[in-house]
C-alpha cells in the first residue's frame, strides 16, 4: 500500500509535537545558556584575601618565566587558603602551557589535597606524578600550604609542619611556568569555592625554619623578611582590596587578573571519546541518559518524515537528523563554560534517535500491514 502523507489537525498535533520535543532537547542540552557568566570573584573586606563563588577565576596577565638555566633547577610554592566546602573536588590552582595544558595543579578532592604534576615529552608521552595529603580541609578552615622541591624529591608542610615527603616529585621551576589560574581548569568546569589570602613562589628549596617564619607572618598578616624575600620569584599578598588586580610585590613576574566574565581558558571542542571514556558507574549511567533522552526526537522526527513523504529512507533520515541536532548542541556547548563538548554524546545521542525513528518505523509498518489485512 502506498502511503499518502497526511493532513488536517492530527498532522498539526504531531508537527506541533516533534517541535516542541526537538525545542526541549535543545534547553536541557544548551541549559543554562550563559556563554558569558559574571565571574563571581570578590575581595575579603576585613582582611587581605579573595572570595570565589561558584564560579570564579583569577588568570595572570602574562605567562610565568624563568630563565633557561633554572628551568630544572627546584622550585617551592606557598599558598593560603580556606575552601567554603570539605566536599568538593576542583581545581585550586594550575599552570598551564600550551603545550602542557595541566602542567603543575592543586585539587581538592573532597577533604584531601592532591599535588600532580604532568610532563610531556618531545614524542608526546605523557608521565603524571602526584603527592597526596589526605584528611587535609575542613569547610572555612585555612590552611597555609607549602611545597617545597628540592634535587632529591618534594616536601609538603602544612600550617609550618612537614606532613608528606615525596623522593618521586620533583618540583622544579619549570612546572611554575606558563598561565597560572586561581580557582579553575584551564581545560574544563571544575571551579573551586573558598578563600585565597596569599600565594608565593621561591626558587630553591625552604627549610623548616623558613616555612615556620613565612606562616607567622601570613597569619599576623605582616611582610616577608627582607632576607627571605631574596629569593622570592613572586609574592601576592592580595592586600589591594579592590579593582581587578593583585600585584605581584617583586615586580618580577605578572600582575594577576580577575577577568569580568567567567570563562575555560582552553574550552573543550568535540573532546574524542576515548579521551572521555571512564570505567565508573557513573559514566555508564551518562551513557544511558544519553541514549534514552534522544529517543523521543527520533521517534517523533520518524513520524513526521513518513507524515509528510511516505517510510523511505525515513529512518535513516530521522537519525541523520538526531546527528545534526546533537551536533549543534555540542557545537555551542563548547562556548557555554558550565558544559562540556564531547564526541561521546553524539554518538550516544545519534545511537538514541536512531532506536526511536526504528521503532516508530516499526509500529507504522504494523499498523499499516493490519489495516491491509
């Protein structure tokens, strides 16, 4: 039997219908639409320090530089923080290269601090190393770390006390190079929330009795000593209080910058699956979602096809339109900071469309071999 497109009001309910499903699917993968959100960043009014929110960035002005000669020569790093949650998992600070785009990181994985470090050599191989202070943050409690490399391996301090000795992490000055990045992945959605109230950086290596000194002094909120600040490569001591810089007060290296809006810095763009995949549970449930919620556009697209030009190819047709309509999503997801453009959801959601529009053709192909009979 030939089939003859149909008119009349059933045909406007189900064109109404595909549209209305094809338009939801759009503002729950393009949801919340802010491709340029407010960078919720502010300064601590009752002391020296700055606030992030839920989501917030500082980004230096300019790259990080050390000359030549010291690249592998050690490095240490100071921060003061306090996170506004113990059960969060982000990225507290990162330098970033181009060519190394998580080079030197700070994470919060729930109450623990994980120092990671990523080389990547001249054949592209990648070596990633870590030192993990577990049981480390309380909700709104600081904690002044130091993490000082040495040419036998790396040493974390916490509050002025050595917690962790790694003889396999070695901090060198070359992983503090590049674009630092406060409260942020330069690769993907992961902010932190809480306070940072100083930051500095020191070539060579810091005893204990150094460390002890630099805690105090952050605590009472007084300078560095003149001595210690020889070596400095870079201190923020974030007393500006206002506007949308903190200097540097060495003069040595760039000025940190709290940008207007908040953004990735190397925005994710059809990230390849096999870069997504994850053995997790959570990923196969993702999978899952993913298949299902295109279902409905399949099924409804199908109908619509055969609706207005007969089964032909609809099926195929359909599901070349659930590959578009993904495509899009995926597209502009990438210039939206809190979603992430992946290949793994075209696939899945091109896999879902595909199983609707085959079981309308299905349910169509049925119903029309009864009505024959």
């Amino acid at each position: 039997m030939k089939n003859v497109p149909c008119h009349g009001t059933g045909a406007l309910i189900l064109y109404a219908t595909t549209a209305a499903v094809v338009l939801a699917i759009l503002v729950v993968g393009l949801w919340p639409f802010r491709f340029h959100p407010p960078n919720n960043v502010s300064w601590i009014v009752t002391r020296n320090g700055i606030h992030f929110g839920a989501h917030g960035s500082v980004v230096s002005s300019d790259p990080f530089r050390v000359p030549d000669v010291e690249a592998t020569s050690p490095c240490s790093l100071e921060v003061w923080l306090a996170p506004e949650f113990s059960s969060a998992s982000s990225t507290i600070l990162e330098f970033s290269t181009p060519s190394n785009l998580e080079q030197f990181q700070l994470i919060q994985s729930l109450g623990d601090l994980f120092v990671n470090k990523e080389r990547v050599d001249r054949h592209w191989r990648r070596e990633a190393k870590h030192i993990a202070i577990v049981s480390l943050f309380q909700q709104d409690r600081s904690v002044f770390v130091s993490i000082s490399g040495d040419s036998g391996g790396t040493s974390v301090f916490i509050d002025g006390a050595l917690r962790r000795r790694s003889n396999e992490f070695v901090l060198n000055c070359e992983l503090l190079t590049g674009t630092l990045i406060l409260a942020n992945s330069p690769i993907r959605y992961a902010p932190w929330q809480g306070n940072i109230s100083a930051l500095a950086i020191y070539r060579g290596s810091l005893d204990a009795a150094m460390i002890g000194r630099h805690y105090r002094a952050f605590l009472s909120g007084t300078a560095i000593d003149r001595a210690d600040q020889k070596n400095a490569l870079a201190i923020y001591d974030f007393s500006e209080r206002g506007g949308r810089l903190i200097r540097d007060q060495t003069q040595a290296e760039p000025d940190l910058t709290i940008p207007g809006w908040y953004s990735i810095l190397y925005p994710p763009f059809l990230t390849p699956a096999w870069k997504e995949f994850a053995p997790t549970r959570w990923y196969v449930t993702d999978l899952a979602i993913n298949i299902a919620g295109f279902v409905a556009p399949g099924f409804f697209i199908c109908a619509t096809l055969i609706s207005l030009r007969g089964p032909k190819r609809s099926v195929g047709l359909a599901t070349i339109a659930g590959l578009s309509l993904s495509l899009t999503i995926e597209v502009l997801q990438a210039y939206i900071p809190m979603r992430n453009s992946g290949t793994t959801d075209l696939i899945t959601n091109t896999l879902g469309a595909g199983i609707g529009a085959a079981l309308y053709a299905y349910g169509f192909r049925h119903r029309t071999t009864f009505k024959n009979r």
